[in-house]
C-alpha cells in the first residue's frame, strides 16, 4: 500500500478528469446514442438524441411507475437499448475520477477503504447512530416535502390539491414508498456523491480555511462540472438570456445544497448515504412538484433551500459540524483512512 497525504494539486487532478469524463459521456449521449440508433433502425433520433433520450426515459418512468430520475428506470431503458449503457459516463464522471486517483496511489486497498463511506458506521458514529440519523433525515424530508407542495400549490393560484396529486398524498404509504426510492435511486444522487462527498469533500476540509469555504467552493466547482450537459442544451436552441438566467439559478442552487450536504455528511462522520437521501430528495421533488419561478429567478424549491443552508450556518458556523480530521479522506496521512 501506498501512503499518500492528499493536498490540493490532488483535488484539482480530481476535478479536471471528471470533467474530462463528463465530456466524454455528453459527447456520446449526443452523438454516439444517435449513431447507433440510427444504424439499427434506419432513422434518425427526434427531434435530437438528447432530447429523445430524456423523453424515452420519462416514458420509461411512466410506464413502470419510477419516481422522476431514477436509475431503475435508466437500467430499464438501457436494457433495451444497451448502447445508451456509456450514458452513465456523465454522471458518474466525479466517482470514477475518485476510484481512479485513489487507485493510483494505493490500488485496491485505497480503493475499498473509499468504499467505506456508503456505510453508517463510521469513525465516532456507530452503525444504529447512522440509522437513526438517517431516520431522523428522512422524516425532515417528509415534512420538507409537504411544506414544499404545499407553497407550491399557493403560488400556483392556490391549487394546493394538484401538487399533492403529484406527490401521490391521496396514498401515504405509497407517497412515503416514492419519496424513498426517489431519494436513494437518483441518477446525480447515485452516481456522484462518491466522488464529491467521499473524496473531494473532506479532502477540501482540509486544504481549506474553514468547511464552510470549502462548501461554497466546491458548490461552485460543482455547478460547473455540469456545463457540458448545459451546453449540449444550448445548443439544441435555448434562448442565451433564459440559459444565463437558469445558470445562475443552478449555481447557487449547488452552493446551497453543498452546504446542506456538508453539515450531513459531517454530522454522519463522513457517511456518504445522507448526501445520497437529500440530493435525490431535491431531485425528486423539484422534478415532480415543478421549478416554477416565484421570486425573481428563484423557484419555491430555491427559495427554501437557501432557508435551510442558512439555518445550518447560522446554527453550525462556518465548521459545518466537523469532527476533526480522523474520518476524513484528505485529513488522513494515509489512503487506507478515506471514508472511514
């Protein structure tokens, strides 16, 4: 096994191969989707292969009756169309240039100690402690949820009944069951949060003045990891003044939520499986209650966002609930201690 004390040239390593990956799963899911396609039934993709992949997804969805974005429907779909599989570069870009780096400096060993963060139990943090943490996490989404249809319906002319509709409120215990897969099937959730929260996240706690710095940084790096999905859209005709606008919008929609991820991830000693459950969470319900603009650019999803990331600063501080360096990747003087 390799020692390796990670530093920032480390993260930026990092962070330049995800976005190198990411770009080369945009670059299939635009043209190499549409090739394939295209040679096996003799017509092209409409109107676009981006556009219709996310239509077939969506059908997918519908018709197996998945919450919005989530894998099982992904791995449905690519069941039948099997070369939609390198798909999943773009979104899984931040875990495998984590998986990569960390195999790089130690190989397997390094590379199971990273895995270690998908537990509950960690370092102080015994597993029943990580449980009930997720309980507790989980019952905040549920109320979350409720207030968020509930603002919705008020803005929306006061058609509260509809947004519970789409909520499936009328069925509690399937609402609940939806609200749950949703959370922890997500494609960004899923596929992600190894990279960003398992490795780039606690190493940034380190090279950084404080983790609320470092949380603001990497919601920044965050949001622009994802240009190369926002310029494939671009491209399909999006009016530049609404792309700008919704770029905005995005970025501090990322630096909020890293916050909130943050403090959770913290507050779990370094488990990765609260960053899952509220990044699919807000994947999930923005896509099935709606980012309808309320105030200026900022949906009711945004606007309650912001509210709770400031709440967590103003309760936790600009040290986001950290525990100290021993259950963090990038504090550790070795590979062997990531997510432990």
């Amino acid at each position: 096994m390799t020692s390796h004390n990670f530093e920032m040239k480390d993260f930026w390593f990092y962070y330049l191969l995800a976005v190198m990956v990411a770009i080369l799963g945009m670059c299939w899911i635009a043209f190499g989707n549409g090739m394939i396609y295209e040679a096996l039934h003799g017509e092209p993709m409409l109107p676009d292969p981006y556009t219709f992949v996310g239509m077939l997804m969506q059908q997918t969805e519908t018709d197996l009756g998945l919450p919005s974005d989530s894998i099982l429907a992904s791995l449905a779909m690519t069941a039948e169309h099997w070369y939609m599989i390198l798909s999943y570069l773009f979104p899984a870009a931040p875990s495998i240039a984590a998986i990569l780096i960390v195999w790089h400096f130690s190989r397997g060993t390094g590379v199971k100690s990273l895995f270690r963060c998908f537990s509950t139990a960690q370092e102080g943090v015994s597993a029943a402690q990580g449980l009930k943490f997720l309980g507790v996490l989980f019952l905040a989404i549920v109320v979350y949820s409720l207030v968020f249809a509930t603002l919705s319906g008020i803005s929306a002319d006061g058609d509260i009944a509809s947004k519970f509709e789409a909520l499936r409120l009328d069925a509690p215990l399937v609402a609940l069951l939806l609200l749950l897969v949703g959370s922890f099937t997500a494609h960004g959730a899923i596929l992600e949060e190894l990279g960003w929260r398992g490795f780039a996240w606690p190493l940034l706690q380190k090279v950084m003045s404080t983790p609320l710095r470092a949380a603001i940084f990497l919601g920044l790096l965050w949001g622009t990891w994802h240009l190369p999905r926002e310029v494939v859209m671009l491209a399909g005709g999006a009016p530049f003044d609404e792309f700008f606008l919704d770029q905005i919008n995005f970025f501090m929609g990322a630096v909020t939520l890293t916050i909130i991820i943050g403090w959770a991830v913290n507050k779990a000693g370094g488990s990765i499986l609260p960053a899952i459950m509220i990044h699919g969470a807000s994947n999930y319900l923005g896509g099935t209650l709606g980012y309808d603009t309320v105030f200026l650019i900022f949906s009711i999803h945004d606007l309650l966002k912001i509210a709770i990331a400031i709440t967590v600063v103003a309760f936790t501080g600009s040290q986001l609930g950290y525990r100290g360096p021993s259950n963090a990747i990038g504090r550790s003087e070795t590979i062997e201690a990531a997510g432990a």
